[in-house]
C-alpha cells in the first residue's frame, strides 16, 4: 500500500529502505571496531532483525547470482598457482581435514535425528558441513522439508560467521601474526581507486558471466564454483589479476547477508522452536570440536592456530573467504581446505544423506515394530 506523505513509495519500499539502513550502520559499527567480514554480518544481521520483524523482502535472484559470482572471484583471488603445491605439500593433511569434518557434521546429523529433533533425511541434509545453497537444491530435490534444511544449514552459517569473525578479532588483538602477504587487517575504504580498470573489468565479466553460465549449466553451486575455476585459470595462464573494487565487495557481502538472514523468518523460527537448543547445542559442538580439530592440525602442518581454525571451521566457503580476506592468514590454505570440503560434500553428500537416512529409518521402524 503507497504511503499517504509519499504516494509511490510501498510499505515494501520503506522496509527495503530500514534494511539498507540498518546494514550501514551496523557494517559502520563493525567496521569501527575491526571486526572481520563486518560487511558481511553487519547486512545478515539487519536482514535476521527486519525478517523478525515481520518484513518480506526477497533479494532478487539475479542478485544474490551475481554477488555468488563476484565471492567466487574473491576466492579464487585467495586461491594463486601456488595452489596445486600448497596441495601436495599438505596432501594428508587436507584429506584428514575434509574427511574429519564431514564426519562430525554428518555424525552431529545423526544425534540429532536420535533426539528426535527433526526427521532423519532432514537432519542429515541439514548438518552438512558447506555448500548451503546446494544443500538445499538437492534437499528439496530428495524430499526433505527444505525449511527446516534452510534452518539447520543457515542458523550454522550465521553462527560459524560469528564465532569465526570473533575468535579472528581476538586473534588478531592479543596473537601473534603470522608471515603471509595478507597484512591489511582493517577494512578498506569503500571508495580506493582500483590499480587498473581492465582488471576490474575482466575480473567483473568473470564474475558475472561465469555466474550465468554456471547456472544455466545447472551445476550445483555453480554460481560460484564457475567463477572461482574461471579466476584461478585466468590467473595462471592468462597473467591477468584478479582484482574487485570494495564498494562491488560490500554490494556483494551485503546481498549474500541479507539472503542468509531472510531465512529466519517467524514462520520458520515458530516450526523449528523446540528443536532450536538441540539444534545450537550441536552447531557449536561441531564448532568447537572443528576447533580441536584446527589445534591439532596447527601443530601437524606447521601453520599458525588462526589459519587453521579459518580452515577446519565448517561454514561455507563464501564467508571464510571473506573472512580470510580481512585477516592475517594463509589465505591459499584456508580456501585450499575449505574448497576440497566444498566440493567433496557437494559429490558424496546425497549418498551419505540416503544411506544414513535408510539406516535411521529402518531403526525407526524396528522400534515401532517392537514398541
């Protein structure tokens, strides 16, 4: 309905205008305090505030494709030719990470189907360790009640941002800081001029065709997988540097938050009530048992405790990376690890959900059967 003081102007308009709002200032308020990927949470937590609220804002679709794209060219900037060494330097050391983490993911899936805290295939899809997007096509694809996956997948997401983005702000006040090229820890300017403009473009024409094209290819998280392929060769063969101006990467942080946080809306919070201490026990018990994990892997491939916390920690790619990008760390390693998860969950993912979803049936079923 038009406002009677502005005659075009929707109730839409207005709740469009608050969240964009709220995301400045909030990402102002982050930035201030050094908090890494604030450009990030600041706009996923507006959007978690407004869609509580009762707001039903939809990012366009076209939109959060693009901001997929332009991550993956930000991944793929953290990902250099250096990447296929880091890989065989630390080979036993990535298979053990991608496996370890899937499998408390998928165990913690497996609790919380025994507590009775969702139905089996939903639990299971729902704890996977990455790819939420993915996750959620194939979910729906399979049968799963593609909200609750929604919830399980996006309520982690937003906790691991958190948690990450506070233990890397700590990290950096009271840790010693490791010798890799990335230094900058503050945010920069929105405004810097870029080094060279046919970069930007290139890097711009990567992002956005190689999003279109890895959707209309129909890949699983193509959007950003296509990009992040795309930025790595043209990086190595082409000679050509990736580089993203920071206001396109705020634009880009800010749609990827508000798509997250839209998620949690009243009616999912309402279905999912009961379940939510079971499900947040379990989110930060996979947290904290990655982070045991990142420790010991710290002193088994020589790398500082935040690179390899960034690494092990089980959220989507897309986050760490913006995370990683704003802090002193290995970036080639965290992003080495974190796309290896990526896309070992996106190919085993649906077999590990069936097979472990017929086992909970089945135990489900002789329970009833003896009951």
């Amino acid at each position: 309905m038009p406002s009677r003081e502005h005659p075009g102007l929707t109730r839409q308009h207005w709740q469009w205008a608050a969240l964009i709002a709220l995301s400045i200032v909030l990402s102002a308020a982050f930035d201030t305090i050094g908090l890494p990927a604030g450009r990030l949470l600041g706009p996923m937590l507006a959007a978690i505030a407004m869609s509580l609220r009762g707001a039903n804002l939809l990012v366009p679709r076209k939109a959060f494709v693009a901001a997929q794209g332009v991550i993956g060219a930000l991944i793929a900037r953290g990902v250099p030719g250096s990447i296929m060494t880091t890989l065989s330097d630390h080979a036993t050391v990535f298979v053990a990470g991608v496996l370890v983490v899937t499998v408390l993911a998928n165990g913690l899936g497996w609790m919380l189907s025994r507590w009775r805290a969702f139905p089996a295939d939903t639990a299971i899809w729902g704890s996977a360790p990455g790819a939420a997007s993915a996750m959620m096509i194939m979910a729906e694809a399979h049968g799963a009640d593609v909200r609750l996956v929604a919830f399980m997948q996006y309520l982690r997401v937003v906790c691991v941002s958190f948690t990450a983005s506070l233990v890397a702000h700590w990290w950096i006040g009271h840790g010693p800081l490791p010798a890799t090229t990335f230094h900058a820890v503050a945010a920069p300017s929105l405004f810097v001029a870029p080094a060279s403009w046919s970069n930007v473009a290139i890097t711009l024409v990567l992002a956005l065709g190689g999003a279109v094209l890895g959707v209309r290819l129909r890949l699983p998280a193509g959007a950003l997988l296509v990009p992040i392929f795309g930025g790595v060769a043209l990086q190595d063969f082409g000679g050509v540097r990736i580089e993203l101006p920071p206001l396109a990467l705020a634009i880009a942080y800010a749609f990827v938050g508000w798509v997250i946080g839209s998620r949690f809306n009243r009616e999912v919070l309402v279905a999912t009530v009961r379940s939510a201490p079971k499900v947040l026990a379990a989110i930060f018990t996979l947290i904290a048992l990655c982070g045991c994990f990142g420790w010991a892997l710290a002193h088994w491939a020589h790398v500082d405790p935040l690179t390899a916390y960034l690494a092990t920690s089980p959220g989507g790619a897309d986050t760490v990376a913006i995370i990683a990008a704003s802090t002193p760390v290995d970036v080639p390693f965290v992003m080495t690890m974190q796309v290896l998860r990526m896309l070992f969950v996106m190919a085993t993912g649906p077999a590990i959900a069936r097979a472990l979803s017929r086992r909970l049936r089945r135990r489900d079923e002789r329970s009833r059967a003896a009951g």
